[in-house]
C-alpha cells in the first residue's frame, strides 16, 4: 500500500505550485475576468510542459500518465487557474492520436500555447450547437460527429463572448456550419474519442479536489481569525464541524480519483464505474464545500473584496460544463449494474497502491480454511455481530489456531499481523458473518497487562486470555461521563493492602459473559480530572459486583455494572497509582484506521441481493435507473470509507505524520453507514421491514446496528472535534 508520490513526482507538483502560485494569483485570476483567460498564464504553462503532459513522446510531449496529470490539475484546482486547462490536456492527447501531417502544426502551436484546442462533449450529429469550455477563446476543438471524430475549426467571429457564472471562457457555438476535418472514423475512433472524455473527468475532478481543499484552508484560516462573543468563530463546534465533514468529502474525492486510476491500470472490472464515481462525487462535494466556506465568512464571503466567491463559482462552472453531475452517478449505476462499458484512457504508470499485500491474502485464506473445518452450522446461527454472538468453543479453537489476537503483538503472544493484513483479517471475518468485539478487548486488556501488570496477573490472568479461555469486558463509560472518560468518578480508596471500588459502569458489554473488566476509577480527586485515574482487573465473580442487563433495539444486550465496596488486591492495579492515562497509552500499540466499511461491504451486497430479488412494475428492482444509482451511491461511499481507513492504516504502519485520519474514518464511515442504512431500508421496502432469513434480515439489522455507529467508539461529535483541531488547524472547539 502506498499514498506518497515518488520524488519525480513530488518535485513536479512543486515546481507547477510555485509556478502557479505565482502566476495565477488571485490577483491575475480577477484580471483574467471577464474572458476567463489568462494568455501569459497559458503561454507559461506551455514553457513549464504542462500542457504536453500527456502527450505521446513521439508526438513531441512529456508521455506521461495519469498520477501526473492530476498532480497538475489538483494544483491548477487550487489556485483557479484561467483557462480550459483539462480540455487542453485531452485535446492535446487526441490530436496526437488521431491527427497527422495535417494537424501536426496545430499540435506544435497548441503545445507551445499559441494555439487553445478544446473539446465538445456531444455528437454533433445529435447535437450541434453546444456549450464549449474555453470555446472563447479556442482556435479548434475535436468532438464526435457519428462514426467520425472530427476538428472543427472555430473562427473568430463564431466565438461570441457572453456573460456566465464564474466568468470563464465559455461559449455556445453552432458548429453545424463550420469547416470540420475528419481526423478518423470507425469503433477504434470513437473508443479513443470516448477515453479522452473518461479522462476529462479524472482531471476535472482532481481540479474541483483542489479547489475544494484550498477552500477549506481560506475558511480555517479566518475562522482562526475572526472573533465573535469574544472567542474565534472556529472554536464553535457550528463552524468547525461542517468543515470536519467536507474535510472527509475532499479528501475522499481525491482520492476517488486516485482509485479510478488504479482500476485502469489494474484492469479492474469497476474501473469505468470509478471514473463516473469520481466525477459525480468531486463536483458535489467542491460544490459544498465552497458553500460552506462561503458560510464561514458570513457576510464578507457575499463581497467581492474577499477570494472565497471566485471558488464558489468555479467549483460549479467546471463540471457543469458537461451537464447535470447527477447522471454521472445514473451512468456509475449502468456501469456497475446494467453491464455498459466504456472505453478508458491508458493510465500509465501509477505510484498509489491500495493493495494490501500477500501477507493480508494469506490471512485471510487461513480464516477461510479454519471456519471451513471448525464451524459447524449450528455455530453459524449463533453468530451476531454483538457480544451476543460469543461462542466459548470457537473462542478457544481460534486461540489454538493463533487466530484469535490477531493484532496482538508476538511478544505478548498474539498474531502479531500488519495493520494491512488485519484489515484482511477483519474483512475475511465479516465474510464469514463472524465478529468477536470480545476479542478485541481482551487482546488490548492483555497488552496492558503484559506492559503494566504485575507478576500475579502475568501469572495466573494473562494465560486464560491468551488461551481464550476467559474473556474480558471494558469498564470505561460512567451514566454521567459518556465519551469523557477522564470523567469517571467510580472510586477506587485504598483498603489495607488493597483497594475498595464503589460506583456505576454505563455500558459495559459483555460483563455478563466476561471474567474481568479492565476497569478505570478515580483514586484522586483532588488533581486535574485526567491526572487521579488508575487501571485495575477486577474480577467480575467478585462479591460486591451486580450486573444488570440493558437491552437495545439492535438484538443485542449491554449491562449497566455496579460495584459496591468490592475488594481488590493491589497486585490486580495496573500501572502507577493516578497513572491510568499512562496505562491506557499502552492500547495505542493497537491502534489502526478503524472505520465501519466491513459492514457497508455486506450492507451493499444484501441491497444488491434484495434490489435483484424483489419485482418492481414487472421487473427486477435492479432495472430501475433510480435504484440503480442509489446502490451506486452507496458503493461510492463504501469506497471512501475504505480509502480513508486504508490511509488512516498506512500513516500509522509507516510512521507518517498523521492529521487525525483516523477518527476520519470512523466519523465519516460510521456517518455513511447510517445514512446508507437508512436509504436502502427505504429502497428494499416493504420487503426490508421483515426480519426474514436472508439479505431482507440483513438490511434489517443493518440498519438497527447503524444507530449506534456514530456513538460507540467516540461519537461522531467527538471525532469532528479531532479532525477540525489536527486535520485543519482550528481553534480547540465549544459547543
């Protein structure tokens, strides 16, 4: 796996960053209105190769592939640059494809930025007049006209200049009566026609990338600035947490983009369906962000005195150029669904790797085998994705088979894996419709035990976890602390040798099953609520200890704990006393990406199962163009959820500097989850309201188990917080 550019690479982006900051200012980007078009800017672009980029080499350009374009067009994105630069590129691509001697001087002249060759999108044969970016100022334009791709040559007197949106260089244009020179005809033609437009929206989309993390630094950055009621506006959790949420969307479409290139060159059966993704989901997600940016500014942001505007109306005036964003997510249906094929740009090569690696598939072979062998179907009926699937037979099989720790280190015993193969790991065993929150506990109650525990618990407590013999249970949450754990007021006072605990635990799954909770108390109250707390094991079959069941909607049973002047001896503390902060610490050897995405996986895939089962107007449901979008709107946000968490994952395994990417993850993955859930319930209806055995059941429970996604693990709230203080820079956050 890898997110890096290698260093060609990131010296490319650097050198047109600087090129660009300095010649498409937002200065030179106001003098460019009203045409739009910055003629010094596009002559230095030339100079720079940017717009030979992609190019052959035996046709004069650089020859060089996707990652590179959109290394350009993301920083063209970002500083707005005045012109039809993603037309050009394309143009520029197709004219050495298709052209010959003929057109080889306009080629030279469009390379050398003397010359702007553009496109239009529709057969003229259908469509003859149309709107074209950079149809202002462009000399030629390459377009489809039946079974032939043809250039028509633009002359001056056809380029009418017209008052638009975000005044670019926009034009409608009849170009019925104009001269057209066939450059080639026939199903190769028009494939190669077709691409180049499949690679527009790759770059399109990078540039609305761009623009929209520019947007989101111009609205950080005042609201660091602005002062309201006598604090920073960023510290409202009102300004700061929409912008957390974009924040997810931005980067989520960059690297949409990113995946679509993979996919092509991969050969990936999705990769056109990518490329329609990666287009609908950039021009919506630049669309609102430039809103909420606007926002931010409040009424400044209406001003023209202020840049915000100028990326509020280019994020629309880009993509819309094709038409409405919203049939790109119908054609990502058809692709995905209804079988239609496009022809797809060479991608070149591509440094960015989603793959998880060998190891990962072994893993996840293994657990294929063992489930295979060991789990009878009267197990599988046990199976839920709660504590209340706990089974202690196949608890202790998969201890045997060293698969139950699975991100556990080896010296303390576990499987030790990579964070990429347990994401394998993870996803094999939502595959099989098993989870284990049990284990994930008591792997981290093990770990803090062999980090802090004294010999007595590394002793007799620590092998019956490792053999899965026992399971532990996590007594963090208080009825009045919720996700504030350093607020917990259960008491622990010293007692002789030991200690007495007095005090509730809120939501302490698994209790009732559990052997021990790994307990967090306050041994001094008198310090600063995060410095009094200390760690204990403490038994559950202890006397003193009553657990009571609280039952949820989602067929699942947690437990409120009480602990009255339960005896504990001191070898049971775990770490130094008022150092349970510390000792918590020990748990972030375990961290990974998180996210919810396993379960959006199934969650599409019994929506599929459903959309194919169930008749709607004497079909299949899945012929309807509607539903079909909206499961490919959920296939996209499957797709972000993963890609965020495999970034959360590999900052983390190769020690990159990390910008709370993961509680990106899990904010944005659990958000969708809910959100999908919700909407495929009402797409499968009425047949999703029963709890019949199959995906009608799945859909089902899906989305009672969605509920509580955004507030277990940290609510939603909590993560937003973290992505707007360490992911953009703002001010710690108020309510």
């Amino acid at each position: 796996m890898n997110f890096d550019l290698p260093e060609d690479q990131e010296m490319m982006r650097d050198m047109f960053a600087r090129f660009l900051d300095a010649n498409s200012s937002m200065a030179r980007v106001r003098a460019a209105a009203p045409s739009g078009f910055d003629a010094t800017l596009w002559k230095g672009l030339a100079e720079q190769g940017a717009l030979s980029i992609r190019v052959p080499e035996a046709a004069g350009g650089l020859g060089l592939g996707l990652i590179d374009a959109v290394v350009l067009m993301e920083e063209a994105g970002r500083t707005l640059a005045s012109g039809p630069l993603a037309e050009a590129l394309v143009a520029a691509r197709l004219l050495a494809q298709l052209g010959s001697d003929q057109t080889a001087d306009l080629l030279a002249r469009a390379l050398a930025g003397e010359a702007v060759v553009t496109l239009a999108f529709h057969d003229l044969a259908a469509q003859p007049r149309q709107w074209i970016a950079g149809g202002l100022v462009a000399e030629s334009l390459i377009a489809r006209r039946g079974d032939d791709v043809v250039l028509v040559s633009v002359p001056p007197s056809a380029r009418v200049a017209e008052d638009n949106l975000a005044s670019t260089p926009l034009a409608e244009i009849d170009l019925a009566g104009l001269p057209q020179t066939v450059l080639a005809s026939g199903p190769a033609a028009l494939a190669t026609f077709a691409a180049g437009v499949e690679e527009w929206k790759l770059l399109i989309s990078a540039a609305l990338a761009g623009l929209g993390r520019e947007a989101l630094k111009l609205a950080a950055a005042y609201a660091s600035e602005r002062k309201q009621f006598g604090q920073f506006i960023g510290q409202f959790q009102a300004i700061s947490h929409p912008l957390a949420d974009l924040a997810c969307e931005v980067d989520g479409g960059k690297f949409l983009v990113w995946k679509a290139i993979r996919d092509i060159a991969d050969g990936a059966p999705e990769a056109a369906a990518a490329v329609s993704i990666a287009a609908w989901w950039n021009a919506g997600a630049a669309a609102r962000t430039v809103a909420q940016a606007l926002h931010t500014f409040g009424g400044y942001g209406l001003t023209t005195e202020y840049d915000i505007f100028l990326f509020n109306l280019r994020a629309k005036a880009w993509p819309l150029v094709l038409g409405d964003p919203q049939r790109l997510l119908d054609e990502a249906g058809r692709r995905l669904y209804a079988g239609e094929t496009a022809a797809l740009p060479e991608a070149g090569e591509s440094p960015i790797d989603f793959d998880l690696g060998e190891d990962a598939r072994a893993i996840a072979e293994e657990i294929d085998a063992f489930f295979a062998k060991h789990v009878t179907p009267e197990m599988r009926e046990t199976f839920h994705y709660s504590w209340e699937g706990y089974n202690p037979e196949l608890n202790r099989k998969l201890a045997e088979a060293n698969l139950l720790y699975l991100g556990l280190p080896k010296d303390v015993g576990g499987r030790g894996l990579s964070a990429y193969a347990k994401i394998a790991a993870m996803d094999a065993l939502e595959t099989q419709g098993y989870n284990n929150p049990a284990a994930g506990v008591s792997q981290m109650v093990a770990l803090i035990i062999q980090r802090f525990g004294t010999e007595e618990l590394k002793r007799d407590v620590l092998p019956q976890i490792m053999s899965g013999e026992v399971i532990c249970s996590l007594g963090y949450s208080e009825p009045g602390s919720g996700s504030d754990v350093f607020a917990a007021q259960c008491r622990a006072t010293p007692d002789g040798d030991g200690w007495r605990i007095d005090g509730t635990k809120m939501f302490t799954s698994g209790a009732n099953l559990a052997s021990y909770v790994l307990l967090l108390a306050r041994t001094n109250p008198d310090v600063a609520k995060h410095k009094g707390l200390t760690m204990f094991i403490v038994p559950l079959k202890t006397d003193g200890v009553t657990i009571q069941p609280v039952y949820t909607f989602q067929d699942e049973r947690t437990n409120i704990t009480f602990y009255d002047g339960v005896q504990i001896p001191d070898s049971y503390r775990l770490g130094e006393v008022d150092g349970g902060v510390r000792t918590m610490s020990a748990s972030l050897e375990l961290e990974h990406g998180g996210g919810f995405a396993k379960y959006q996986r199934k969650m599409l895939e019994a929506g599929e199962k459903l959309c194919r089962e169930i008749v709607y107007q004497g079909e299949p449901l899945i012929e309807d163009g509607s539903a079909r979008a909206r499961l490919a709107r959920t296939a996209a946000n499957l797709w972000v959820s993963e890609l965020l968490t495999y970034r959360a994952t590999w900052v983390i395994a190769e020690k990159k500097i990390n910008l709370a990417y993961g509680p990106m993850a899990k904010m944005f993955s659990s958000e969708k989850f809910l959100s999908d859930a919700r909407d495929l319930i009402d797409l499968t209806a009425p047949l999703s309201l029963s709890k019949r055995k199959g995906p009608a059941a799945e859909i089902n429970m899906f989305y009672r188990h969605a509920q509580g996604s955004t507030i277990y693990g940290g609510t939603s709230e909590v993560h937003r917080s973290m992505i707007a203080e360490r992911g953009l820079g703002l001010p710690r956050t108020r309510a």
